[in-house]
C-alpha cells in the first residue's frame, strides 16, 4: 500500500480523501495557502504544508511547491482530487517524474481525453457514437461550409474545454462566423488553446454518465450510470443514481461503450465517460473526465464501493478488487451540490461569514463537507460548499429523504441555493423523473422563489441571531475580559 498521501487539493475533496486515507491507515498530508490557514482540510490532515503565493487559487496551481511540499512531508504519492491540477497532465507527468505515485491515470491518457477532438477520434476508432461534427483547422470559411452540411443547431465547443466554457450554441448559419471567432477567443483565454469544433446540438437531451475503472492493463469495470441532466449554465447542480426512467437496452449498450472506450485507452484508476442522449435513445460520447467526479458518491452510495480507496489500491498496483460480475446496484442515492450564490440575483456567487451551520443526520444522509461557523466565504474560491447526498430503497424513498434533508439543512451567514433545490426536489416533473439539460431553464418561473428577497434576508438574519450558539460566540466576552469591566480597553 501507499505509505503517505499528499492531498494537492482543498475544502470538501480534501476532507473526504482524507477520511478514505485515515480508515486505510495511510497518514495524509493537506497543504494550505494562508487564507485556508484555519480550513477544515486542514486540521483533518495529519501533516499540513503550507503554500506560498500572492493569490489563495495559485497556490494550489502551483506544480512545482506542491511536489516539493510532497517530497519534504516524505510523502510517496499525490492525490489530485477534482478540479485544480486533477486532469492536468504535465502535473501528472510532474509527480511520477520526482519518483511520486500520481493517484490517477497516466499522462498520455490524460492528453488523449484532455483534447477533445482527439478523443471524438479515438470513440470512432473504437465504435463508440459521436454526433456529426468538424472541427477548426484554421479556415473559417469551410469550417462553415462543412458545418452548415451538418445542419442546425450546432454546439461549439472548445477543444481544451470543460466546464462549459467556450461553448457557444448556433441556431442558423447567419449566427455561425461571428460566435465561431468569439469561440476561439474565449478558447484561448480560458485554457490557452483557440481549437474549436462544432456538432450537432441534440434538442432536449439527457446527460448520462458512467462510472469506470481500470487497471491499466486493459481491465475495465463499470459502476453503471448517473443522471446529470439537471444543470444551469452546464454546471451540475443535481445528481443520481440510477438514471430515473432509462430503457434497460439503453443503460446497457451506454455502460458497454463506456468500458469499449476505457479499455482501449488501457485507462488505469477511476474515470468517467460521459454521454448525450437524445429523446429517440439514440447515444452520443461527450468527453471523458480523468478524475474523481464531483457527483461520485451516489455512485458509492448505491454499490457500497469507496470509490477512492479503490483508487488508492489501483494506484499502488494492487488492481481491482472486484469484477464486473461482482456489482449489483441496490436501491437509489441522489446528490445536491451545496453552494454560495444568490438564486434570487441570477445565481451570482455570494460572500460572507457562516453564522450558523446545522446538518441533518441519519442512516440514509451523507453530508460532504468542507466548511464550518465562523468561516468566512470569499470569492477566492469556487462557490461549491459541501454535498448533500441521500438514500432510498426506491427513488421516490430518495426523493423523500432528500426534501426532508433539505428542510433540516441549516447554513445561515451565507446565502446558498438550499432553498432553490428544495423547490427542485418538489416539482412535480422532477418527481416523475422527466429530467433534461434545459430543465431549470424552462421551469425558471416555477423554481424562482415567491418570497421577497428583502423578506428572505429579514429571515434569515432573525434565524442567525435566534441561535444560542451564535449569540454566544459573537457577543459573549470571555475571561478574563468579561471580568476587568468596561475599562478594558
């Protein structure tokens, strides 16, 4: 096994490898940049290294001081998390360089499914659908010709991209030349890469994603699918598993696929292929993420699998330790991203100081967090909080669970889209399961909140200074101050 782990990562990711590592037995390193000084990860870990750097994101950017901060903790591995340095190859190539074991796939592989055009290759190359496509290759003007023999919509996507950015939709050729060169710009300036293609934009689709694994050697299992459809600006707000109303022919011709491209690439640790489909069943691959997801733990919820331990045994060469005939599904999880944004102003990311943080408990309730009262929230960091995952034998047990989850959840201090996702988990189309990318868009009105905003700010402001707990931290004068009187100062 692995004999220390350095944890290149922080906030709610962090916390939960290192719980993972601290039932392995593996001592954990967590590293920090000033502002984190007093973060959660950080009093999780068992060994802590700080970051120097001007801004609180380039510290965990920084390539160089955290294979250095591995080295000098006498650590033999990294873990990358999600997000920052996780799907960043030369990071990767960085860590196994030094002598370090990166706790995911090889660079070459992270090359192959980073580039996007390269990896809609590689799918064809293996029989995996992708929808019609072309991509850039510096003429622009029959890269629209070709893409107007396609038809519309079109999508345009930037070859280096994730997260929706750079993507730019297309309705009519007219609108093609002038977002195709915004495209390139934002490619650019996003990850320093202009490549762009374009493909047909599926009306009303599902985004369908797999969970792999693989050892490297061409061994690959699946851990069957999640739905991700719901989402706002191409960002996931709400996951489960499994895919609420998916032909069973369906599930099985897409987790088929997914291990066909996997197993090609002879991916090695845990990974992700990620599916559009459309409302006739037919599939198309999107991209493949070469990390842990965000929305993993629905996954380990409803197989019982610790999906980073089974990292950690991948990493350290020991393999899989089940096969595929080994997994059965059991019953329904579902996921709610936590986050600091204000519903109520178009979802702009929110700032403040947690007065007052309550967490509902129970058998069938998972909270992954990374926060805590008295912490501040600033925009130095993305606005993801913490996880609320939930469990039913059914999905209507789940769907249950998670509205009462959400009516316990208490973050006060911060405003968060807690009550924006209950409003989600009662609508009647989320219940019958009727999920689609442009869900939150076309049921905007219904899922806006009916109360004033000014009221809601009243509320919560009343509700922050009715809780003991916070009245006592904040106005309480300890000893021995309490004592000296009004003289103090």
């Amino acid at each position: 096994m692995l004999n220390k782990v350095l944890v290149a990562n922080r906030g709610e990711i962090a916390c939960r490898i290192m719980r993972t590592l601290r039932l392995q037995g593996i001592p954990s390193v967590g590293v920090y940049h000033h502002e984190d000084r007093s973060a959660p990860h950080i009093e999780l870990a068992d060994e802590r290294v700080l970051l120097e750097a001007d801004a609180p994101v380039a510290a965990y950017l920084d390539q160089e001081q955290l294979v250095a901060a591995a080295q000098q903790a006498g650590a033999d591995s990294i873990h990358p998390g999600y997000g920052f340095l996780s799907e960043n190859a030369s990071f990767a190539e960085r860590v196994t360089n030094a002598g370090l074991v990166f706790i995911g796939p090889d660079a070459a592989v992270i090359r192959l499914m980073g580039d996007k055009i390269r990896a809609r290759g590689f799918a064809v190359e293996h029989e995996v659908p992708v929808a019609p496509s072309i991509a850039l290759d510096g003429d622009l003007e029959r890269f629209t010709a070709h893409a107007d023999t396609i038809g519309f919509p079109l999508l345009i996507k930037a070859a280096a991209g994730g997260g929706g950015k750079g993507m730019r939709k297309v309705r009519s050729a007219s609108e093609l030349e002038e977002n195709a060169r915004i495209a390139v710009a934002e490619a650019q300036r996003y990850f320093g890469d202009g490549r762009i293609y374009a493909e047909r934009y599926i009306e009303r689709p599902r985004h369908i994603e797999v969970q792999v694994l693989g050892d490297g050697q061409g061994n690959v299992v699946h851990l069957y699918e999640r739905e991700c459809s719901l989402q706002r600006r191409y960002q996931k707000i709400l996951e489960e598993s499994p895919a609420p109303n998916l032909p069973a022919d369906t599930r099985e011709a897409i987790c088929t696929a997914a291990v066909r491209l996997t197993s090609a690439a002879r991916y090695r640790n845990v990974g992700t292929v990620e599916f559009i489909v459309a409302p006739d069943g037919a599939f198309y691959f999107l991209e493949m993420n070469t990390r842990l997801q965000v929305e993993h733990p629905v996954t380990e919820r409803v197989f019982g699998i610790d999906l980073v331990a089974e990292q950690l045994r991948i990493a350290a060469g020991e393999g899989l330790s089940f096969s595929q005939s080994d997994v059965r599904p059991n019953g329904h999880a579902i996921e709610c991203r936590i986050c600091a944004e204000e519903p109520e102003h178009d979802f702009r990311p929110a700032m403040g100081r947690i007065g007052v943080l309550r967490v509902p408990e129970g058998p069938k309730v998972r909270f992954d967090g990374g926060i805590r009262e008295g912490q501040a929230i600033t925009p130095a960091f993305d606005p993801l909080l913490a996880k609320l995952i939930v469990y039913g034998e059914t999905r209507e047990e789940a769907v249950s669970e998670l509205r009462r989850a959400l009516g316990n959840l208490v973050l006060l201090g911060v405003p968060t889209n807690i009550d924006y996702l209950a409003r989600i988990a009662g609508h009647a189309e989320f219940l019958a399961g009727h999920l689609d990318t442009g869900f939150l868009t076309r049921h905007a009105t219904e899922l806006a909140s009916s109360v004033p905003v000014h009221e809601l700010h009243a509320a919560a402001l009343a509700a922050l200074f009715a809780d003991d707990d916070f009245r006592r931290m904040t106005f309480e004068v300890p000893e021995p101050y309490a004592s000296i009187g009004y003289w103090r100062n």
